[in-house]
C-alpha cells in the first residue's frame, strides 16, 4: 500500500491550502492560508485531488487520485453598523393637517448576511415631538402642526439591523410647518417706540397685504389712533388756561373760575384734582364759591364760556340736574340768574335778564342733546352767547340750541348773587343755606369772557391735539389712493384698487407728537380693513392690525436760578422813585443730562453723563417775600407795565410777592426780572427784607431751584464827638467789603478835599497821646474783623452802591503789608500811621492807570493797600 503525499488544489488565487496529516491513513486538512471576508466573497467551490509517493521522489511519477469537488461557505459576523443614505433630511409640512407619511428615510449595511445586513427597525431618539416613524422608515405626525404654536421641528433619527446593531450615527430630520395662507397684513410689528421731539416716525415701514391669491377688486383701510385715556382725550399743552388763550390769540379778559390752587385763588383748594394737568373731579359732593369782584355781577350781551367735560350718564331714571356753572341768590331767595348744566345727558344753558336790563317775554333756556354728552370722554366746548342767539361748539363743530324756552326776567333785588361750580347755591327755601345739584364727572379750563366773543381760528386752537397721525410725502401717495383725516388727526381712512399702492401707502403713514415734553405712556392703534372682490367670488376678510405707540420720557429739564443773593444798599436808594433792582444778574439755565455714548471721549462730569443746555419756555416766575408780607404803607415791588407788555407776559402784585405769567422764552424771563424794584419809604426800622423766586414750565411740571436773595439796609450812622473820635479808629464792617470798582471814583472824590484831611490831621495830632494806648489795641481788633468780613464778603458776593456817599480818610487805621506780623511794636506802627496820613493827600492825584492797577492787584484779593482800608463816612457835617 503506497503512502499520500500531497494534497492538490485546482484554482487560482484561492485563500486555501490543503495539508497532509497522516501519509499512511491520508488523512489531511484543508485551511485557509490568508483571512477570509465574506463582504468581500460569500462561498468558494474548487477541485481537490491526492497524490501518492510513486516509484520516485519526482512528482511525475505520482499517482493521483479522482477530482473531488469542495464547496466552502462563509459566515457573516455583524461587524458593521447601519448607516443612513443621507446626512439630513428635510420636509415641509401645512398646519393643520394630519399626514400617513411626511417623508422616508433610509438606511444601509454593509454586512453580507441577510441578518445583519437588513435594516429591522428604525426609531426616533427626541422625544417629547408630535411624529412617530414605522419599519419602513416613514415618517408621519401624531397631531395637528400649528404654526403659530411651532414653525420648525428637528428630531433625530437611528436604525437598527436585524443584529439589533444601531446605527453609528443618528440622522437629522428637519421638519418646517407652513400656515394655511390666510389672507391678512404681514410682516408689522406690534410695539413701535416713540423717542420724544423725532419728529413723525413710520407705524409700519414693511407692512403688506397677503390676499391668498383672492381677486381683490378695491380695499379701504382705517387707521385710528386711540388715545382717549390720555389727559383730557389725547396729548395736549399743559400750560394755564389764561397762557393757552394766550398762545391761541384769544381776546383778553378772560376769567378763569377753575385756576391752580394758590393764596390768591383759593376756592380750588379742596377740590379733588387728577394728574398735573389740572383737571377737576367732581364725585356729586362737592362744590366750590367763586369769591366775589372775580366775575362782573350782570354779564353783557356779548360773553363766552369755554370748558373741558367729561361725563357719563346720569344714575337714576329720573336724574337731577348736575351743575356746572351756577349764579344764584346769596340769600333769601333762590333764583338762578344764569347757569349752565347737565340734564339727562342734555347741555342747558340758563340765561334769566333782570327787569331792569329788559322787560319783555325773551328765551330763557337753550337745550342741546348730543350723545358725546354722555360718552366718558374729554370734549371741549364753547358757547358763544351774542343774546339772543347762542351757539354752542363742541370739538370745533358747531351746534345750534335745539330747543328755546321763553320767559319774563328776573325781577329786580338788593340780593347778593352767589357763583358758584360743580353745583348749585340754595340761599332760599331751606332751612340752611347749601349746595345743591351736584355734578358729576371732570372738569378743566372752565372760563368766563364778558363783552367778547372767540373765533372759530381761536376754538380750533384752544381743543387741538398735538399728537396724531400723519403721512410722509403726501405726493408719492398715488394718483390711484384717495385719503381722508377727521378733525383731531386721529383717524385716517384711505381706498384703492391696486394691492401695491395700498402698501405702499399704509408704510407712509407715520404718528407724530409736536409737544417737547409729551406725556409718556401707550397710544393704541387699530388698522380695519374692507375688501371687495370681482364678481360673485367669495371675498377675504382682513383681521385688524392691533398694536400700540410707546411714548418715551422725555429728558426732564433741570431748571436753575443763578445769581447774586446778598446785596447792601443805603437807606437813600429804597426811598427813591427808582427804589432798588434785586435780581440786576439773575440768570435762568435749563439743562439735562445726556448719556455719553461709549465712541466719545470721557467727559468730565462723573458717571458717563455730560449737562447739555435746552431751550424751552416758562409759564411763571413767583416773586416771594420771606419773613413776613409787605406793608403797603411803606415798602412794594414795582415793575413797569411796559417791560411786560413788550414782551407779552402779564403779572399779578400782592404784598405776599410778584407773579409774572404767561408763554414765554427764558430770555424774557431773565429780563423781566431784572426791572423788578423793591421801594421803602421808611426804612430806618429795618434792616434788611428776604425774597425767594420760583420758576415753573408746563403749569409746574417741570420747576427750577428756589433762589433766595436778602437784601441789607445801610444806615447813616450818627455819633457824639468823642464817639466820633474814637470810632474813627475802627472801620465799620459794612466798610470793610468792598470790592465794587466803582467805590474807587467815590475814594478819589473824597481824596480831593484838603480842607477834609487838614482837620482829620490835626485832631488827630491833639488826641493821639490820650488813644494811643487804645489805638493799638482796637486796630488789632478791627483788622482781625476786617479780615474776617473781607473773606465772608467774597463768598457770598456782596455788592453795595457808594455813589452818594462822601468817605474820608482815618489817621488811626492802617492796612497790614504782606511779610508783616503782629510782633510790630508801638513805635512802628505809629511811624506806618503818620506815613499813610502823608500819603493819603497825594493818593488822590494818582493817574487812572494805577488805580485800576491797584484794583486788579490788590483791591479785587482781599489785599488792597492802605487806600482801600482807611474808608469811612464823611462826618464833615458832625460837630467837633
């Protein structure tokens, strides 16, 4: 038996080899010689063939055995993790909609098995989203998409192989929601800020219409401005009633019955007041009297009211009248003489003549019945009385009495009448004199004009907004867009055909505020709209465009008053016909503080803010005497009528102060206030008087500082001959300050009299022995006085006229030089005393020049030479 040598395998590039075990058995193995891949080759087949050892050692003579056919199969591992076809996926989906499949996505693997090479599953790794995915990898939402309540979704996604092999990487799926088109305006905002002074600022610079592809034929569109809570019905000036007539070009004249609260107009103090505009609340309780002298007793044929209401209607079925205006007896009886109230949402205006005024049968009461009356919202109104035809405007429009009831007049009395608003005085018929017919609701600006009549200019003035809506360059409109604004600015209403011009149009459309300090606060905005299609299609509807203004505040003003607040005037000048000016420097500065912005250089006022000027008006300045009113038998503050006038401001004088008042630049202001004079005509009992001013913008809004000012009395001071001759010695303290240039032209007056200086000398010379001792002890006393009152003089800059005082020179004061002290003895001062007796003669013929020099050396220091220091009265006049 011959042995196996050798194992043949037929094929070439197998990864197999077949290997001899046992010669004698032939018993062999067949293994792989390189790895197998079954991704790469699933199965192999080939032919194998034995060979035996033969007669010879060469393989040719080997016998071989039959072909055997091998069939080898591999076996997959699961090495390879799904993966997905794409990196992301993306899908577009309508709201409101539910779908079977959104979109697919798709996985692969690499393995060469059946079982690990399927995708058996996919799944959705974020959780908490409306989808769910199946086998196939379809994907489908579970709910209702809104796009209002979310616009995209992205969710991840795995896959798993039949392994249960995940994939290596998730996958993204993108998922946009898309509304249903509903037609509407797009692209707007709802909150549009307004910075105080910008001008007119675009509402909605990118709006525009989305139709839906709807056959749209013609569109109207409303834009209203809704700003009835604000003040009395929208932004208006917050100057005094009398100010406004003023700005408006009202007649002179008139009387305001419902003025600020104030020592002079009083009967307003216990009303109730809402905001800082003035407005008056009445709650059915209250009433105010209007002192009398301040409305003439009998109104003419000619007069106006003017007034502010807001009222609602009446409680009760059948409601009581509710006074506005009301003039009745006093006393005894209680006849209404004129009035003018409200009566189940009517407007009643009283109008009763005496007997002596006329004697026939006239009307009597004049009805008007509008539904604003009652509507809780601000109007204003006018009735412009020219007896007999009364005429009523309310928000510039006219209206004329609807109903006239005829009487007899009054017949003539000696009663008192009594004016009174927000209800009626019931002097008669009941037990205690009361109040009676309560009003109820708001009021404001409430005026009297006897003998005048207004214009409509002037009544369109007086109720105008300053706040509205407003379009920027009218002539880009179109020819095809026609436009319409209501009185107020506050509703614009405009119509076209072509959706692109409409656009265009509602972008222009801007919200303006002319006011420098408007209120700040919400301006509600709604934009309707009406559309009409062609034909019989069925037409959109538009929802309305709800959004609002924001009103900034406004940078507020610092108001300052600057200037000297100490002055010393002698006697002589108070009892002048010109009195003394008390503000010839004031100065009022307005500021605000402005933001520095990070690309400018640091400023120096601390915290990153730089004070800028602002130029605005005033309303008022109030003049108030401190310390007690004046005595108008002796002292008043003057100012001439025509330094008002020319610049169109009014004042009132009391002897509580002065009030200017009325619209005007703080320019005028300042000059106004330099013409105020304070006159004494005794002011020996006094020694100085105190006064404040108080300046206001916006009816006291916005109020300045409060400037305070004394003003100090010089008397003469009259002394005996010894006293004379020692008190020559000490300067007087009033003395001691001055600093003035003009006191140098009174020292050079007096200088030039030799006659003068030749007496001081001499009796000088004869009483130095008896005072020498006390000579040097009261000149150290005055010069620590004087320098003590020369510093508190340069701080509180006083300021003293000498033009009618004669000074002289005094032998026994001297000036210390600087580098001397007190360590001087007896001896030197007394040569210092004797040389500045010599010197003081030849002072008075030094050239201008030096005086000034001397001045603006030493005289404007605090250190002034000997000149300066040796002023005193004149008491050539005394007896020696």
């Amino acid at each position: 038996m011959r042995e196996i040598c050798a194992f043949k395998i037929h094929g070439q590039e197998l990864p197999f080899e077949a290997v001899v075990l046992n010669k004698t058995s032939g018993e062999g193995r067949l293994r792989a010689k390189s790895p197998i891949d079954c991704e790469l080759q699933k199965e192999y087949t080939f032919i194998i063939q034995a060979y035996d050892c033969g007669a010879g050692p060469r393989e040719t003579a080997w016998k071989k055995s039959h072909k055997a056919v091998v069939h080898i199969q591999v076996k997959d591992v699961n090495e390879f993790a799904p993966t997905f076809k794409e990196p992301a996926y993306k899908a577009v989906v309508t709201e409101g909609k539910i779908y079977d499949s959104i979109l697919q996505v798709e996985a692969v693997d690499e393995d060469c098995s059946p079982q690990y090479s399927q995708i058996c599953n996919y799944e959705i790794v974020t959780t908490d989203v409306p989808f769910a995915i199946d086998r196939n990898g379809n994907i489908r939402n579970t709910e209702k998409l809104s796009y209002d309540k979310q616009r995209q979704y992205e969710i991840l996604v795995t896959a798993y192989d039949c392994g249960q092999k995940p994939a290596a990487q998730d996958t993204l799926v993108q998922v946009d929601v898309k509304p249903v088109c509903k037609p509407g305006w797009q692209d707007w905002t709802k909150r549009i800020e307004y910075q105080p002074g910008s001008g007119s600022v675009p509402l909605f610079p990118s709006i525009h219409l989305e139709t839906c592809d709807g056959a749209v034929s013609s569109i109207q569109i409303t834009t209203e401005l809704q700003t009835n809570y604000i003040g009395k019905g929208c932004d208006r000036e917050t100057y005094s009633e009398r100010s406004l007539q003023k700005l408006c070009g009202a007649s002179s004249g008139i009387i305001d019955l419902l003025p600020s609260p104030s020592a002079a107009t009083n009967w307003t103090a216990g009303l109730l007041v809402d905001s800082s505009e003035m407005i008056f609340k009445f709650d059915g309780r209250q009433g105010a009297k209007i002192p009398d002298g301040i409305v003439p007793k009998n109104l003419t044929d000619q007069f106006t009211i003017t007034m502010w209401m807001k009222h609602g209607p009446s409680p009760g079925v059948r409601a009581e009248k509710e006074t506005i205006l009301c003039n009745s007896d006093k006393t005894e009886m209680n006849r209404h003489h004129y009035a003018l109230y409200v009566h189940n949402c009517r407007l009643v205006f009283l109008l009763r003549k005496d007997f002596d005024q006329a004697d026939t049968f006239r009307p009597a009461e004049f009805h008007w019945k509008l539904d604003q009356i009652c509507d809780k919202e601000w109007h204003y109104y006018v009735i412009n009385v020219e007896f007999p035809v009364v005429t009523l405007y309310m928000d510039g429009a006219t209206y004329e009495p609807y109903l006239v009831t005829n009487d007899w007049p009054i017949h003539p009395s000696h009663i008192a009448m009594q004016l009174t608003v927000g209800a009626c005085w019931q002097g008669g018929e009941v037990t205690k004199p009361r109040f009676a017919q309560f009003f109820h609701g708001s009021l404001a600006s409430l005026t009297i004009r006897p003998g005048k009549m207004e214009s409509q200019k002037v009544i369109s003035c007086l109720q105008a907004c300053k706040e509205g809506l407003d379009i920027n360059s009218l002539e880009s409109l179109g020819q095809g867009i026609k436009y319409h604004f209501n009185p107020s600015q506050s509703v614009l209403v405009m119509e076209g055909d072509d959706i692109g011009n409409i656009n265009r149009a509602l972008q222009k459309v801007s919200y303006i505020n002319s006011r420098q300090f408007p209120t700040a606060g919400v301006r509600r905005l709604r934009v309707s709209s009406k559309v009409q299609c062609f034909g019989e299609d069925v037409c959109i509807s538009v929802p309305d465009v709800d959004a609002y203004v924001m009103v900034l505040q406004a940078i507020e003003p610092q108001i300052s008053l600057r200037g000297t607040d100490r002055l010393w005037r002698p006697a002589a000048q108070f009892e002048s016909a010109r009195g003394v000016t008390l503000f010839p420097d004031i100065k009022i500065v307005s500021t605000f503080a402005k933001a520095e912005t990070p690309g400018e250089p640091k400023a120096t006022a601390p915290k990153s803010a730089v004070l800028e000027e602002m130029l605005h008006n005033l309303d008022f300045c109030d003049i108030l005497v401190l310390g007690g009113d004046l005595d108008p038998r002796q002292e008043c503050l003057e100012l001439n009528h025509s330094e008002l006038h020319q610049r169109h401001l009014d004042a009132t004088n009391s002897t509580a102060g002065y009030s200017i008042y009325g619209v005007g630049s703080m320019s005028r202001y300042e000059q106004v206030l330099h013409h105020i004079r304070y006159r004494n005509w005794h002011p020996a009992s006094l020694e100085s008087r105190r006064f404040r001013i108080k300046c206001s913008e916006l009816n006291g809004r916005y109020t300045s500082n409060e400037f305070n000012l004394e003003v100090s009395i010089l008397h003469e001071v009259k002394m005996s001959d010894k006293e004379h001759v020692s008190h020559l010695i000490v300067q007087p303290p009033f003395l001691q300050s001055v600093h003035h240039p003009e006191s140098r032209s009174s020292i050079q007056r007096s200088s030039v009299v030799p006659s003068i200086a030749t007496v001081v000398i001499i009796i000088s010379v004869c009483m130095l022995v008896f005072v020498v001792a006390m000579g040097v002890y009261r000149v150290r006393i005055a010069h620590q006085h004087f320098t003590q009152e020369t510093e508190a003089a340069k701080e509180a800059e006083m300021d003293w006229d000498d033009s009618a005082l004669t000074i002289t020179v005094n032998p026994m004061e001297k000036h210390e030089e600087p580098g001397h002290g007190e360590e001087e003895t007896e001896e030197e001062e007394e040569e210092e005393v004797e040389e500045d007796m010599s010197s003081s003669s030849s002072d008075s013929e030094d050239s201008e020049e030096e005086e000034e020099e001397e001045g603006m050396g030493r005289g404007r220091h605090g250190q002034s030479g000997a000149r300066q220091a040796q002023l005193e009265w004149d008491d050539s006049a005394l007896p020696y």
